[in-house]
C-alpha cells in the first residue's frame, strides 16, 4: 500500500508546475500506469481525493490511463498486447520477444484554466468519484 | 483549457537519486543487489548463509530493512561483516533516499558488494529503483506456487528468483515446477535457484550465482573506467 506515496509525489509534481503557469488555477492531472506497475487505481484515487481534500487543490481531477503490457517480437518486429502472460509473438509463433511497455508510473499532463475563465464553476463541479459497492 | 505535457515518471525524485547511487556504485566497483520478497519467505536466513560462507575479510556490508526493530541487523552483525537497519517507522518498502542516508557514513571504496535486504513486501518495493545492479526475489514453498502470477511486477523486474525453504516441500502442497514455469510466464528470462537454509541445499547454485555476477560486474567497471 504505496499509493498514499504516490499520490503526494502527484500533487508535488502538480504544485511545482503550477509555479511556470501563473495566473491558471489546475483542473486535471493526468497519469500513465502500466499493468505492471504494482499500483491499485482504486487506492490511489482515494488516497488522491484524501489528501486534496480542503486544500486550494479540492477540485483537481485525477486522470488515470491503465497501460497493457506490450512485446515486440525480436524476429518479425510484431508489436502485442500480452494477454493472459502468453508472451509468444501472435503473428511468427516465436517466444524472442522484448518488454516495450507496461511498467509506467509516469504523469502525462495537466489542464490548467486561466482564473476568471466561464468554466471555473462547471469543471469544479466535474469531479470523477470511485465506483465504490 | 490549456494540457501542459508533463512526460515524467511520478517518481522522478526517487529515480534521481537512485541513479546518483547506481553511478557511485559504478565508480567504486561496488555490485548493489535489491533482496525483495513476502515477511517470513528467508531473506535474513540466505542472507546469513551468505555471509557465514563469504571469506572473513571480503569487502562485503548490508543494508536491512524493517518498519520496526534492530532484530535482523543483530542477527547479520555476528559475521563481522558492515550491517546497518533501517527501520522506516511504518513505510512498506524502501527508497532511495533511506539508502542515500544510510550509506553517509561508509565508504564505498572500501566495498566489493552491497545487499539490501527490502522490507517484507512484495508489492511496493517493485516501484522503488534503489540504485542496485539487479533484484532478487525470494519465495518460500509455503506461500503458493501462483504468487509470480498474482504480483506479476516484482518478478517481472527481477533478475533471479530464490525458491527458498525446499526442505519443507515434502509437507507441504507447493509444485515447486508449477512455481517456477509461472515465475517463467511472467519473465521469461528468469534465473532460478532453489535453496533451503536449513539443510543447506541449493545454497551452493545460489553462491555460485553470487560469485558469477560479482565477477561479471568487476570487468564492467574497469571498461567503464577506462
């Protein structure tokens, strides 16, 4: 349970830079993990809302895009989606096959909305929840 | 609405200073393994085996750690080699800056190798790079023969997993082949030795394994130097 860690390195990253953007408030911060990352969407999307919470950040996003893991076979140069950990290449049957993705943690962007802009109150009230049963 | 591209990994910090420790264990010729694995699996028993078998004047020291207690550095200390706990007070793995802060006071010029043995973990240590030349995972015969494939992460990054405690597969419902094709399924290129530190068996493929990648390190870094 390393996602309180990773959500605070988040909101550091968005914090330093929102120093290069004055005059814009933060609306979304986009992240990558990949498949092999070790890290829960779900527990890092509470510990994100859990520490934002009544903060000057309350209303940022969290954008979480979920990475497969992917081979590109070192014969034909085919590149998979491995499923089920078959890693052989789909298209020549061969088992040479590299890791080209799958493990990031990796931020990918923030929307920044300059202040006074019409959307300020519509994108606040945007807010993506956790299914939660 | 502007996107600002950010393109950098989430533990950019961590990665910083972990690559300022792998290139002074580069410079110092000093070979950094990474020992992961569940709480109780054998990390602290393998890692006395080791020492106890490593001549007395080899340039070897341990970094252990644990959320509490001096428990596992007391048990290391007895083979006179450089031990040092860090105890992270509730953190569930390392990072590089423990090591970074533990390592103030030694000096690497006098080391050949260090092991770090991880926190009892075998989720969060995978996200954290401490510098190390390669990890080792370590899965006792008592957990389950499909963990590679339910923390498919650590044994991905791994380089060598150390089946460990094999004097109990008699007892125990454990298809130590099973373990070992799953480990395989998830790297394919993964070394594995099976060792049990209470009889002794396998520790020699381990010591072997040690040897190997300490030789093949040394050469490494002349080339680099020059």
């Amino acid at each position: 349970m390393h996602e309180m860690g990773i959500a605070n390195s988040v909101l550091e990253a968005v914090r330093t830079e929102m120093g290069l953007h004055p005059g814009t408030y933060p609306c979304k911060v986009g992240v990558r993990i990949g498949e092999l990352a070790a890290i829960d969407q779900d527990a890092l999307r509470f510990c994100f809302e859990a520490i934002i919470h009544e903060t000057d950040l309350k209303s940022l996003q969290l954008g979480i895009e979920l990475c497969p893991r992917r081979h590109r076979c070192q014969l034909c140069g085919c590149e998979f989606i491995v499923r089920d950990y078959d890693s052989s290449c789909p298209q020549c049957a061969s088992l040479k096959t590299t890791c080209i993705s799958g493990d990031e943690l990796e931020l990918a962007y923030l929307e920044v909305e300059e202040y006074g802009s019409s959307t300020f109150g519509a994108k606040s009230s945007q807010r993506e929840r956790p299914h939660r049963g | 609405m502007d996107r600002v591209p950010l393109e950098r990994k989430v533990l950019s910090e961590n990665d910083r200073i972990a690559a300022e420790l792998r290139a002074r264990f580069q410079e110092h010729g000093v070979l950094c393994l990474n020992i992961i694995s569940s709480p109780g699996s054998g990390k602290t028993s393998l890692l006395e085996r080791t020492l106890e078998a490593l001549p007395p004047h080899d340039r070897v020291a341990v970094l252990t750690g644990d959320i509490q207690t001096e428990n596992d550095a007391n048990r290391l200390k007895r083979f006179h080699f450089p031990v040092k706990q860090i105890t992270t007070g509730g953190t569930c793995h390392l990072d590089a800056r423990m090591i970074e802060r533990h390592l103030a006071d030694w000096r690497l010029e006098d080391l050949d190798l260090l092991l770090i043995e991880n926190v009892g973990n075998l989720v969060c240590p995978s996200s954290y790079d401490l510098g190390e030349a390669a990890k080792i995972v370590v899965l006792s015969v008592t957990e389950g023969e499909d963990k590679p494939l339910k923390y498919p992460s650590i044994f991905f990054k791994s380089d060598l997993l150390v089946l460990s405690k094999i004097d109990l597969l008699p007892y125990v419902p454990f298809d130590i082949e099973a373990a070992a094709e799953n480990a395989r399924k998830v790297h394919p290129e993964m070394e594995i030795v099976k060792v049990s530190c209470l009889n002794r068996h396998g520790l020699h493929e381990w010591m072997m394994w040690l040897a190997e990648r300490r030789r093949a390190h040394k050469p490494l870094v002349q080339q680099t130097a020059s």
